[in-house]
C-alpha cells in the first residue's frame, strides 16, 4: 500500500446479477480534492458508499489512512434536535469532548454560516440549509478524509461558492476530499476529476489534463467526448 489518504483496488460491486461497479482503482493524495463525475446511475454513490464503509464491495479492496467524515446523498439529521444538537452530536461520536468539542462545533457552525441557526429545531430549516448542515456535521471532527455524495445538491449558487471556499480551506489543511457531484464549475474546481460510465473509472486526471487529452475546447467538451468514447468501448 501507498501513502495515499485514500487507495482503492480493482473495487467492483454487483446487486444481484448487475454490476454497479467493475473494477475501480483509484489513489487520492492529502490534500486533494478529487471530483466524481457520471451520468445518473454510473456508480458515483456505490464507491463512496463502499469507501465509507456503508455497503461491502463484491471485489476488490482498499485502504483509507484516517478517520473519515461522510455525507451521504441521502443525509440524516435528527429533525428534532437543534442545529447544534445535531452537530454535538456527530462530533461527540467521533470522541471529542470539553473544550475541543465546543471549539470544533462553533467552528463548523461559523465555517458554514449556520451561526445564526444554531438554537433552531432542525426541522424548521429548508432543505439546502439542512445540507449545509450534514456538511457541518461531518466535518467537525476534523477527519483526514472527507467524503461527500453531491454535498451542494439543492444548495443555492451563493452557499455553493461559500461552501467550496470551506472546502478549499479545509483541504489546504491536508484533508483529502472525495465528491461526487454534477455541477461542471464545481468539476473545474476540483484538483483531479473521475469520470464514471456505467461502473468503470474511463477518465481520472486533472482538468486542464482532460481537456488537453481529448483537445477540447472545455471541460464540457472533454467530459462528452469522454462518454462518447466510453459507449464505443
Ligand atoms: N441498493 C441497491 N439495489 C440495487 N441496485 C442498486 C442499489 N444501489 C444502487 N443500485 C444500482 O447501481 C447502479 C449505480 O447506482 P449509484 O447510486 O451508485 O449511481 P450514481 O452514479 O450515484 O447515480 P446518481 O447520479 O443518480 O446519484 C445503478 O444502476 C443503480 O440502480
Ligand atoms: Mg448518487
């Protein structure tokens, strides 16, 4: 095994008959943010299921060199706790405790501008706000890998930019952050892309690398002339 936060080996997984994954070998270094990319049913969230541990592969194994924090597409939250309830929450699964623990649940709020949300019942906030709120619960802790299943989906344009600005932030501290997402000016903004078809890894480099590899004008021209290539094979 490598250095890397996270390692991957030939991952494949079946439900039932089906493949949803066929042999994904990825590495993901501290610090990095590694974008997910694929049509709808392409395997994004059975990969990230399977890194955090929610669902086994049929094959394959990996590896990841930390604790690890975990956004599912579908998030839970305890609606009748308040918004910091349900951070304390998370972050005292995770072992904090006393001072580290208040420190770490003001930062989380503070970092994605749930401040003034934190003595609300959970179930009072719209879902984007609720989003946000998955986000600051898995990131309290601190964990050296994140990784999160479309985390601004339904989030709106300006809570995306600040909730990028936070990631960015964070994997300056060395985090190493896995993503899926579908938005291409998050994929811009990612240090390596994946492109996923149909369970298979086709593509995974930066994205300048992606679009000098395919001599595509964008990143959106690359990404099709990617799937287009992947049908043909
Ligand atoms: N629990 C399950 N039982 C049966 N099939 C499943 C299950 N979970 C996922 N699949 C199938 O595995 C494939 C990959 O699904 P997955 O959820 O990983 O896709 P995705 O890339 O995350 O899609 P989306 O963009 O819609 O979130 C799909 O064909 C899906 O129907
Ligand atoms: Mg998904």
């Amino acid at each position: 095994m490598t250095d890397a936060a996270i390692s991957a080996n030939e991952l494949a997984r079946n439900f039932g008959q089906r493949p949803a994954l066929r042999g994904v070998s990825l590495e993901i270094g501290r610090g990095e943010i590694y974008g997910l990319l694929g049509s709808n049913g392409s395997g994004k969230s059975t990969l990230i299921k399977i890194l955090a541990g929610a669902l086994k592969p049929t094959a394959g194994r990996f590896h990841l060199s930390g604790t690890t924090g975990y956004v599912a597409q579908r998030f839970g939250l305890y609606e009748d706790l308040t918004v910091e309830e349900n951070i304390v929450f998370h972050t005292r699964c995770h072992g904090l405790s006393g001072a580290t623990l208040t420190a770490s649940v003001d930062e989380s709020l503070q970092l994605l501008g749930l401040n003034d949300w934190r003595r609300r019942t959970t179930n009072e906030l719209s879902f984007g706000w609720k989003h946000r709120l998955a986000i600051a619960s898995a990131i309290s802790h601190k964990p050296a890998i994140l990784l999160m299943d479309e985390p601004t989906a339904g989030i709106d344009p300006v809570a995306r930019g600040i909730t990028w600005r936070t990631l960015a932030a964070i994997a300056r501290t060395g985090t190493a952050i896995l993503l899926a997402t579908h938005h291409l000016d998050e994929a811009e903004q990612c240090h390596r892309i994946g492109f996923l078809e149909e369970g298979r890894l086709i593509a995974s480099n930066s994205p300048t690398e992606l679009i000098s590899q395919t001599g595509q004008p964008t990143l959106t021209g690359a990404l099709a002339a990617m799937a287009a290539k992947g049908q043909a094979q």
